[in-house]
C-alpha cells in the first residue's frame, strides 16, 4: 500500500468516526431522564422521538409518563419551570398517540404498547 493510499484511508476512517463531544449517549441520557426528570436530558432525548414510535418504545426510552389527562396523551414533566407574569408552567414533554382497534369486541379504540407516536409538543404547560 502506498502513501497516498494509506493517508487517504485515514482520513475517511477519521470521518466516520463521531466527533467527541457530539455523540449523545442515548442510554444514559435515557436512565439519567428516568431517575432524575431533569430537563437537560429531556431536551436531548426529544430529538430521538419520531412519528410512529410505538407507545412502547416511547416508553422504553423515557419510562412511564408522569401524568395522563385523557386516554392516548400523556404527560413527561421536568424539573424546569417558567414564569410569564403570575402563571408558573412546568416544561413539559406531552405525546399523543394513535388508538388501535380493540381486540375483543368490547369498548372500541384503546391505546396500547402497539399504538403508534402521532404527535408530541416539548414546552411549557400550566394547569
């Protein structure tokens, strides 16, 4: 092997390699998310969320919601609060799924560990 040749598979192995600093460490993200609900992890682990997850790998990633307000949305809180005037809202990651058929002829859509990722809106919420 040349010179030539051996510089430049050097620098396409250099290339592909991620940039320190760069690469997030999505599991630790993840568990330090799940122990902790601090923001900072939260604010990392929504650019892993894509439409059409299942509730299931949602989950999997952040761990069970904090809150749910109505079948199919759920609710990940942080430790962030913001204030506009005299409201206090708390950053919030809500996710809504899609409802699966129900598979036993009994009270129609439900939302399982299957249903799929339709939405999600990472913000401030005040209740």
């Amino acid at each position: 092997m040349n010179s030539l040749t051996r510089t430049l598979i050097l620098a396409l192995l250099a290339a592909a390699m991620p940039i320190s600093g760069c690469a997030t460490d999505v599991p630790a993200v993840a568990e330090h998310y799940r122990t902790q609900h601090d923001y900072a992890s939260m604010a990392k682990l929504v650019a892993e969320l894509k439409m059409g997850m299942t509730k299931g790998a949602v989950e999997g990633l952040l761990g069970p919601p904090t809150y749910s307000p109505t079948e199919g949305q759920y609710y990940y809180e942080t430790d962030k609060t913001v204030s506009t005037g005299d409201v206090e809202m708390t950053m919030v990651l809500v996710v809504d799924y899609e409802s699966a058929a129900s598979s036993g002829g009994g009270a129609g859509p439900v939302v399982n560990s299957r249903s799929k990722l339709k939405s999600f809106f990472f913000g401030p919420v005040g209740e």
